[in-house]
C-alpha cells in the first residue's frame, strides 16, 4: 500500500506518496501506485515509472 508523506523541502513542499517497495517518492499517488505494483510483482524498478519520482537538490 502507498505511504502518503508530508515533505517540507524547499519548493518540494506538500503532500506526496511513497512507494513500500523501493521507496521512491511520487507527486501523483496513481504513479506511486503503479510504481509499487511493478516493484512488488518484477523486483526490479522500471524506468519509464521511477523518470516521475520527485527529485530532492541537497
């Protein structure tokens, strides 16, 4: 199941949604959603999935 998680970071602030597996962050929850339920069913990630996860500058 998706996690749903409260960044504050930056620009990045707001409400975002995690995938269990791999622990990427999405803006969208059906991306993360999507993201999990590949994770889950090959073990592997998926890059046309993970090009959408939210990328934090240090």
């Amino acid at each position: 199941m998706v996690k749903i998680v409260k960044l504050e970071h930056k620009e990045e602030t707001g409400t975002y949604y995690m995938c269990e597996e791999c622990g990427l962050i999405y803006a969208e929850i059906s991306i993360a959603k999507c993201c999990e339920d590949w994770c889950r069913n090959h073990k592997s990630c998926n890059l046309e999935i993970t090009r959408n996860a939210i990328k934090f500058e240090g």
